[in-house]
C-alpha cells in the first residue's frame, strides 16, 4: 500500500476513526497494528525481516541495559573500591556492552548487505571472472523488503543510544515493534530517534482538530509536490535521460534542473505525507527538509537536505570513527609529522570520506552511487581547504550580506548539486561523466528555445503547470522563512483559509499526473 | 580554563566563548570544529571525549565543555 493510493486513504481512515474511538492506553497498540497490516501490502514475508531487526535490537537493549543496572548496583554496593578498581571494573562490563551491541549490529546491517548488495557483490566479481575468463555466477533472486534501510538505520540508533547511555532501553518489546514501524515513516523516513518520537507514540492523545487539520494539509501539499510536478515532470525527464545519443549538451542541463525539481518534490513530498500523517496521530516526526535549495554551499545544503540520515551518518560513523583512540592517535602523529594544520585535518578527513562512502553505499548498490557520494566528499573537502581564499575574497570585494552575491551562491551551490545528483540518471558513471562534459561541448544551446523542449512528452500545459507548481513551492518556501505557513494560514478568516485549501485540493484533483500507464504508486526513496 | 579558552579564540576568533550559550543550537561550531576541540582537548587535558558525549548540552558553551572536561577527568 503506498501513499498515493486509495486504499491508503480509507486505510488511515479506518485507524484514525479507531485511534480516537478506542481507550487512550490503547492507542498505540492501534498503531502498532495498523503498522503491520500496512507493512503486510507489501507482502506478508517480508514481515520476517523487519520482525528478526525489531526483536534482536530489543533483546539487545535490554541486555546491555541490564549490564548497566547490574555494573551501578555492584558499584553501589563496593563503595570501597579504590579509584583504580573501579574503573578496571566499568571497562571489562562496557567491553561485554559493546560485544553484545556490535553482534546486533552486524547482524542487521548483515541482512541489509545481503538483501541489497549481493547482486551488487555479485556483478563486480563476475566482471573480474570474465577478465580471467572463468564462467560467471548467477545472480540471486532477491526482493528488497519495503524501507529497509530506513527502519534498520532507526532500530540500530536505539541501540547505539542505549549503549551510549542516553536513552533507557524499552521493557515493552511491543512498544518498541512500533517505534521501528510507525506506518507513516516506514517507507522512506525521516529517520527518527527514539527520544524524538517516543513521547508521541505512546502519551494518550485527544482528538484536536486543529492538529489534525494540519497534518491534512501537510499531506496535501505533500501530494501537490508529488503528484501535480515530480510525476509530470518526470515524463520529460526520463525521455531524454533514456536516449543519451539524441539528447546531449543543452539537454543535459535541462535534466539536471529537471531531477533537481523532480527529487525534491517527490522525495519531500512524500516527507510531507509521512509527518502529515504522523501529526494526525499527534506524534510529531522530525523534519527532513529545511528549503535545501536556499543554501548557499555544499555543506549547508547537507545540514537541509535529508537532514535526519545527515545526522544519522555523523552521530554513528563520523563522531566514533574522529574520536577512536587509533584516530586521536593519529592526530597526534599527524600533527608532529605533518604540520598542525594538515596534521588537525587529517581524522576529518579520513572520518568524511568513510561518512561519504556509506552515504554512497545507503543509497544504492551501484558505482553510481559510491561515485555520487564521493564526489560530494571531495567538493566539500576542497571547500573547506578553500575557505580561508573565500574569506579573503569575500572581505576583499565586500559582498558578505549583498544580496546578489547571495543569489550567485545560491545558484552556484543548487547547479553544483544538480550535476553531482547526475550519477543517479545514467546507467554507469562514465556516461555520466561523458554527458556532463557534452554540456561544454556539444553546443546545441539552441534547443532551448526552437520549439525542440516541447518534443520530450511534455506539452505546453504540462510547462505551465509545472512553473505554476515550482512558482508556488518558491513562494510556500520564501513564507517558511518567516514561520510556519499553516498557521499563517490559519490566523486568517475562515473565507480565506477554505478557498485556499480547497483551490490546493482542486489543484491536486484537476493537475496531478492521471492516466493510461501512469504509475503514482512509487517514490524513487521506496527503493532504500 | 584559561587554556581552553584561549584556544577556542583562536578555533573561532569572532565568537565571544565568554557568553555564548548556543555554540551548537545557532551553528557556530560544526562537525569539523567539534572533532578539532576533541582532539586538542585530548592534548590539553590528557582526556577523551567519546562519541556518547558528543551532544549539543556538552558543546553549546565553553563552560559547559570545561564541566564536561573535569567530568571526564574525575571518572578517570
């Protein structure tokens, strides 16, 4: 069952009617099951998986938490113990800890890796036997269960965060099943914490109309985004994406403007129906997208894009990896060898290429994706070197603050991203790299205004919707900046508020993408 | 304190460490300063700060850092 569907709609019916008709204590066992018969259209084996990830990361938890309570209590009770004692004693039961946390997680990142990248694994060593000429292996028939990298990716934070000690474990395995497949954020995020949703979860929730209002009209824009510009626009896209020998240089850019458009829309818009439909159960999810198109580097748009499997990669991979004993060693090293300056960078360094390489890796198996996410390594290493030369020029010319230089940051910043978000378009990465460089090359610039656009399956009602569509999505996000445009909308007189709903719904209604072969059942983050 | 300090002027000379409170929640200091003010503690102070304490209330403030410091330094 997926978002845009109508069994989905008379599936969040039924369990909202439900969810507030029922006791409050039970509510989120309501969820809870409506979770699993949700996660159930997807296909009832595939239940396997994320039942074997839920009860190893529980059973888990609660042991290392049991360790906790056992090691405080001892300590307690052999107050005597010399300082020395005491801390040989806390290392020897954080090491049980940390065995009995690292087997959880390579056994679930086991199953991610086998389930995702065996196929993956499969066709590099098969190029490496042809080049001997021994005979390939075949592939294996596997059938990527639905948002697994995501629940997997929120089980294991639990886990890590109960380890670390900032969160107690949860007793109620049940309470915790549902932490992991709360139905809105278990196709494609965001990826919460625990401590973020745990309350909203589980506290008992009144019916407020107003709250769920707005999750209705979050969910609404969500399916503006969705259905009225990525799927439209995604028609001409992969028109010319599927012929790389036709549509070459001017093309290219227009593509790459295209997926910048069709990515966001598609991916926050389905964010948008995920929270939308978590705040009409009253839990709030954390937000994924903060008006990422507005940055004006490479690294402020990571702190806006994907924001909750940013924060994800830097709290589990980044931070262990720079703070590990061989790595503040060999900052040390480095620093005396090296330099201070080289000899600070070098575990940044070396932690963000590991950080880029699994961003790589999360988000598909193929070379495409470890050449997109290493090509962003690189592009904000060689930021960061530059910065000092930034500085110097910025205060040299005077335009910190000038609101061209802004607009030229912006733009440099959304085209820098678009040709790296490439790699995701093509089949293999060095097509990727040819048709970026027919963009310098092949001069065809006159494609942009001789009629050829309108011969990529989109017409001229098509453009202006989908400009009405962006136009629109400027202004919600230019209003943002200020505050929260529901109740901006929501201050106003009730006249006002109906006709702009109801224009968004009709909207929707009249310029979503509709028929013969058109499919609005998936998201292109479905696949993670 | 004194030697903290000093250094975390020269990390950021245009913050004020002596009142700001919010050196993470307004993004003053990033990832990379992070690791940096870890590894230089590491140097000053002979202690390690681990992942788990790497949390916004530990580095919002120069003073909050300086507690977690001797926090560490007393757990031995």
């Amino acid at each position: 069952m997926q978002f845009v569907s109508y069994s989905f709609f008379l599936f969040l019916a039924i369990v909202f009617v439900v969810y507030y008709l029922i006791p409050k204590r039970f509510q989120w066992m309501v969820l809870l099951v409506a979770s699993y018969v949700f996660y159930c259209f997807a296909g009832p084996k595939y239940l396997i998986y994320i039942a074997a990830t839920t009860f190893t990361t529980w059973l888990t938890a609660l042991q290392i938490d049991k360790l906790k309570a056992a090691q405080a209590d001892y300590l307690q009770e052999n107050k005597s113990l010399s300082r020395e004692e005491k801390k040989l004693y806390k290392t020897a039961t954080k090491k049980k800890q940390r065995h009995l946390m690292l087997a959880a997680l390579l056994l679930n990142l086991g199953i991610l890796a086998v389930v995702k990248y065996t196929n993956f694994a499969i066709s590099n060593i098969n190029a490496m036997i042809g080049l001997a000429g021994g005979q390939p292996l075949g592939y294996v028939s596997l059938v990527l269960p639905l948002g697994i990298s995501f629940y997997t990716f929120r089980a294991l934070s639990y886990l890590i965060d109960v380890y670390r000690g900032t969160i107690p474990a949860e007793k109620n395995g049940f309470r915790f099943a549902l932490f992991v497949s709360f139905f809105p954020q278990l196709i494609q995020g965001p990826i919460s914490r625990y401590s973020q949703i745990e309350s909203g979860l589980f506290t008992p929730h009144r019916l407020n109309w107003k709250q769920v209002s707005f999750g209705l009209q979050r969910m609404l824009w969500g399916y503006m985004k969705k259905m009225v510009i990525a799927d439209r626009i995604v028609v001409g896209l992969t028109t010319m994406t599927g012929d790389t020998a036709a549509y070459t240089g001017a093309y290219v850019l227009i593509e790459v403007f295209f997926y910048a458009i069709q990515l966001y829309a598609d991916f926050s818009g389905g964010l948008d129906m995920a929270i939308g439909a978590g705040q009409i159960f009253g839990v709030d999810l954390p937000e994924n997208f903060v008006r990422p198109f507005f940055s004006t580097s490479i690294k402020e748009y990571w702190n806006r894009w994907h924001i909750t499997m940013g924060s994800w990669f830097t709290d589990y991979i980044f931070y262990p990896i720079s703070v590990c004993k061989p790595m503040l060693n060999l900052s040390k090293w480095s620093r005396t060898h090296l330099g201070p300056v080289l000899g600070k960078r070098l575990t940044v360094y070396l932690s963000s290429f590991a950080v880029w390489l699994a961003t790589g890796v999360w988000h598909g198996a193929s070379w495409n994706f470890v050449f997109w996410g290493l090509s962003n390594y690189l592009v904000i290493m060689i930021s960061q070197e530059l910065e000092p030369l930034y500085r110097r020029f910025h205060q040299r010319f005077d335009v910190d603050g000038k609101l061209y230089f802004k607009i030229f940051q912006v733009g440099r910043t959304f085209l820098l991203m678009g040709f790296l978000r490439m790699y995701d378009c093509f089949d293999s990465v060095t097509t990727t790299w040819k048709m970026l460089l027919t963009v310098f090359t092949a001069g065809n610039w006159n494609i942009l205004w001789n009629g050829s656009l309108m011969q990529i399956g989109l017409t001229a009602a098509d453009y202006i919707i989908i400009a009405a569509g962006i136009l629109l999505m400027f202004l919600v996000s230019m209003s943002q900046r200020s505050g929260s445009v529901r109740e901006k909308i929501h201050a106003k007189p009730y006249i006002v508020r109906f006709v702009l709903w109801t224009a968004l719904f009709m909207a929707v209604l009249l310029f979503g993408a509709y028929g013969i072969g058109y499919d609005a059942t998936s998201f292109i983050y479905n696949q993670f | 304190m004194d030697e903290l300090m000093e250094f975390l002027e020269e990390l950021h000379p245009d913050v004020d460490f002596e009142t700001c409170d919010t050196l993470i929640d307004d993004g003053i200091l990033d990832s990379f300063d992070i690791i940096t003010i870890i590894s230089e503690v590491a140097d000053m102070f002979d202690v390690t700060i681990s992942a788990e304490y790497i949390v916004p209330e530990n580095f919002n403030s120069a003073q909050a850092l300086y507690e977690l410091i001797t926090y560490l330094e007393d757990e031995g």
